[in-house]
C-alpha cells in the first residue's frame, strides 16, 4: 500500500513548498483534464489532490469526499474556499520550486485556472512560526500507512484524503504575552515541547488531542509555514484515510460541540479550507482507474 501512494505523503519532507488551488476552466472536459493531469504528474516533485467540483463531473464519485464545510463557533469562524484541484510543489531549493511549478501550471492552464498560490517552507527544523514544534503527535514511520492511506478498494487503495486550510497568525500579539501565557495557549512548554499537566480546557493540545476522541482521531500533519509581505502563519496539511478525523478535530477546536474555543483562535484565524482526494500512482502516474472510463 505504500507503494502505490503520493510519494509526498509519507516522504520525509522537504524544505521548500509552493501550495497551489486551481478552479475549473467553463464548459472543461474533465476526463480530458484529469488525464492530462496525470500526464503531467512527476512523482516526488508534488502532490495531487482532486477537490468535489472537478470529481462530482466524472463517471464515479469518491466515496467520503465532500466539500470543506463553513461554520462558525463562539467568536470564531470557519471558511471555505473549496477549490476544484490542489497541487502541493515541493522541493530543495526555491529554483527547483519555481521550476516545477512553472512547468505544471502551464501545463494545465487549457483545463484550470490558478486560483490561489502560497510559498511554504520548513521552518527551524518542523516548527510553527510561533516556534512550537509541529506535529509532535503524528504517527510513526510503521503506522502512518494505517493512519493516512486508504487500504481497499480497487482504484483506491493507496489514496489519501487531505485537509488543506490556510491559518494567519497574529505573532506580534502572541509574543507580546509571557512564557506562561503563549505555553498555555499551546499547552506546551516551548523549550522543551512537555505537555502541560495543568493546561486549561481551551489549550490547542487539550482540544486536538487525537486520542481523546471516539474513535481515535489519528491523522498525518505535514503543514508547513509561509510568510508573505507581513503576513504570516501556516499552511495546514492533514492526510487521512478519511476526512472524519480532522473534521471531527476542527469543530471541537471552534467550540461547535462543547462552548470551548481552541485558544489558538486567540491569535490566528483561518481564511482558506478544502478538501482533496489524492489518488494513488501506479507506473509512475496518478492511477485514475477507479474512474472506469478514463
């Protein structure tokens, strides 16, 4: 099952990233475009993810793909910007980026239109701008198969689902408080990344905590940082075998279930959010067998 995934997905990840969300073109031919998508696919360089509005017009839907739902909790508020395809460049340097992403959108540019593009990077070896490590509860190296790949299925097995949403953060207020403040809001001591035995109800570790939900909330973080002008935060980037997990995560964190809101929203806020099925490769090619007549 390994095997037959985006080499991204369970890749060690690399320093540099272009994130990119494309719409339709009108009156698109979509066998043709997803076909052409898979013509232009170079495995290691991205990852391909198909969003509803270009998959509810081909022959067979993805069972579990939806659009990113829009809501809001107690003082915050969740968008959606559902696009129709999602590329994820990556690479060692910023030319090889530029490079490969040139080459990409020219090549789709007769079936989408570029619709929204983000420079990603790793920052200070994993961390978020606020200088927290990410992803610390992600799944080792054996389970990240279980947790992120679909594992039956013909035309499936080895695809993934992805939670792509886009966070800005407000990182001069964050650091205008105390250690013991921004380590409360974590829930985290910085220096060392221990949990907080007595971290509050609204901490981002007491309200994502993956195992604290039924069932365990198990997904694959691979977001990475961007900074463009003043603006900052985080590319957000969650692989799963389904997208009930992360879904399940973000209305805890917005307060929907239980008043509490992630105190991550006291500082940063969303502004984009989708959805995507990354399907599997097979002879160095997205496999798009599952969509029969293609």
């Amino acid at each position: 099952m390994r095997n037959l995934s985006q080499p991204f997905i369970l890749a060690p990840s690399k320093p540099y990233g272009l994130s990119l969300a494309f719409r339709t073109v009108p009156d698109i031919d979509p066998e043709r475009a997803v076909n052409r998508l898979s013509d232009g696919f170079e495995p290691g360089a991205a990852v391909v993810g198909l969003g509803e509005p270009l998959v509810r017009n081909l022959p067979k839907t993805i069972p579990g793909l939806r659009t990113f739902p829009a809501f809001s909790g107690p003082a915050c508020t969740v968008p959606s910007t559902q696009a129709s395809l999602w590329v994820l460049v990556t690479g060692e340097n910023r030319t090889e980026v530029f490079e490969r992403s040139e080459s990409f959108v020219r090549h789709l540019d007769k079936d989408f239109i570029l619709e929204d593009s983000m420079d990603t990077f790793i920052y200070a070896g994993g961390r978020d701008l606020t200088g927290y490590e990410d992803g610390t509860e992600n799944p080792n190296d054996a389970e990240r198969p279980k947790v992120a790949l679909v594992d039956r299925g013909k035309g499936l097995q080895g695809s993934s689902f992805v939670a792509v949403q886009r966070w800005v953060h407000n990182l001069d207020l964050f650091h205008s408080q105390s250690k013991n403040q921004r380590n409360n809001i974590i829930g985290r001591k910085q220096d060392t990344n221990e949990e907080l035995e007595n971290a509050p109800l609204s901490a981002h570790v007491k309200r994502s905590a993956q195992e604290s939900y039924d069932p365990a909330a198990f997904m694959l973080r691979r977001s990475m940082p961007w900074s463009r002008d003043r603006e900052r935060g985080l590319e957000f980037i969650a692989f799963g075998k389904t997208l009930d997990a992360f879904e399940r995560v973000l209305r805890r964190m917005t307060g929907f279930d239980d008043g509490i809101v992630d105190a991550l929203f006291s500082f940063s806020r969303p502004v984009r959010g989708g959805y995507y099925w990354c399907p599997p490769v097979r002879k160095n090619r997205l496999d798009l067998s599952y969509f029969s007549r293609l």
